[in-house]
C-alpha cells in the first residue's frame, strides 16, 4: 500500500477499484505527464450516496460529504492507470461542479469539500487551481461532480 493510500485510510476512507463509467468514455487518460480524470459523482460500491439541488433539498455539508467521496473515486480512476498513488507529484486543477438552485451562489462552500480534503491527503503538494461551477442538474441527481487534472512524476 501506497503512503498516499495509507492515508487516505487514515482519514477514514477506503480506495475503491476504479468507478466504471455510466455512458460512453473512459474514466481517466493521460496526456504527457498529466493525468485528467473524467467527471466523478459520489457513487459508493456503484450507487449514488447523495441526490438533490443545494438550495432545495440538500444541505452544503452533506455535499461537501459527497465531494470527497467524488475525490476518492477520481483518485481511483487515476490509480487504474499510473498504478501507484505516490507517483502523483501535484495537484494542478480541480473543477466542481454543483447542482443548485438559481438563488444559491456558496459553490465554492461546497467545493471546499473536495478542495480541503485532498489538502488533507497530498499536503503542499495538493494545492491547486479550482472553478467552481453552478449547474441545473446532474447525472442520476447527484448533487456533485468533480474533475481532476494531475502532474505524474
């Protein structure tokens, strides 16, 4: 095991085998020595933890709950190709987007989910550009997506 995947174990969460898509791409490629992750949802063992609309019906921190949860699994997509986390030398970007109601502007709330949380993992090296994006929906209602951009050693 990884000293990426140690930790992540420490913070309570478990790196799952790579999230098979729901439609017609491929969950992670590799450019040169960047790895860029497809939109990830907050599925768990290949269901959707949260659903609903910020504003409506869900609150921002069980949101920020699924963000994580969409980290892991672009984590995971990212291990399916480079095979060891360790080999990740940053985090350059990240995009999330959110699910919201047209009144509610704390995106970048939510996305702090996600952002705080591979802070947690990668440390300084996890520092990355971010955009927070405000959309109608979602696939299969999730409240999040998450996309990752990553430099490989």
């Amino acid at each position: 095991m990884t000293n990426i995947e140690n930790r992540i174990r420490e913070l309570g969460f478990e790196l799952p085998e790579s999230v098979h898509p729901i439609a017609s791409y491929i969950p992670a490629t590799i450019s040169g020595n960047l790895v860029f992750t497809s939109g990830q949802l907050p599925l768990l063992l290949g269901k959707i933890t949260e659903t609903g609309i910020l504003g409506v019906d869900l609150e921002i921190d069980r949101a920020q709950q699924a963000a994580k949860l969409c980290v892991i699994n672009g984590l995971a997509a990212i291990k399916s190709l480079i095979k060891d986390l360790d080999k990740i030398k940053t985090i350059v970007k990240l995009v999330g987007y959110v699910a919201s109601d047209p009144r509610f502007v704390r995106q970048p709330e939510v996305i702090n989910g996600a952002s705080n949380f591979i802070l947690e993992i990668f440390g300084d090296h996890g520092r990355h550009a971010r955009t927070s994006i405000g959309v109608a929906s979602l696939p299969l209602n999730s409240p999040v997506e998450i996309e990752m951009i990553v430099e490989i050693k």
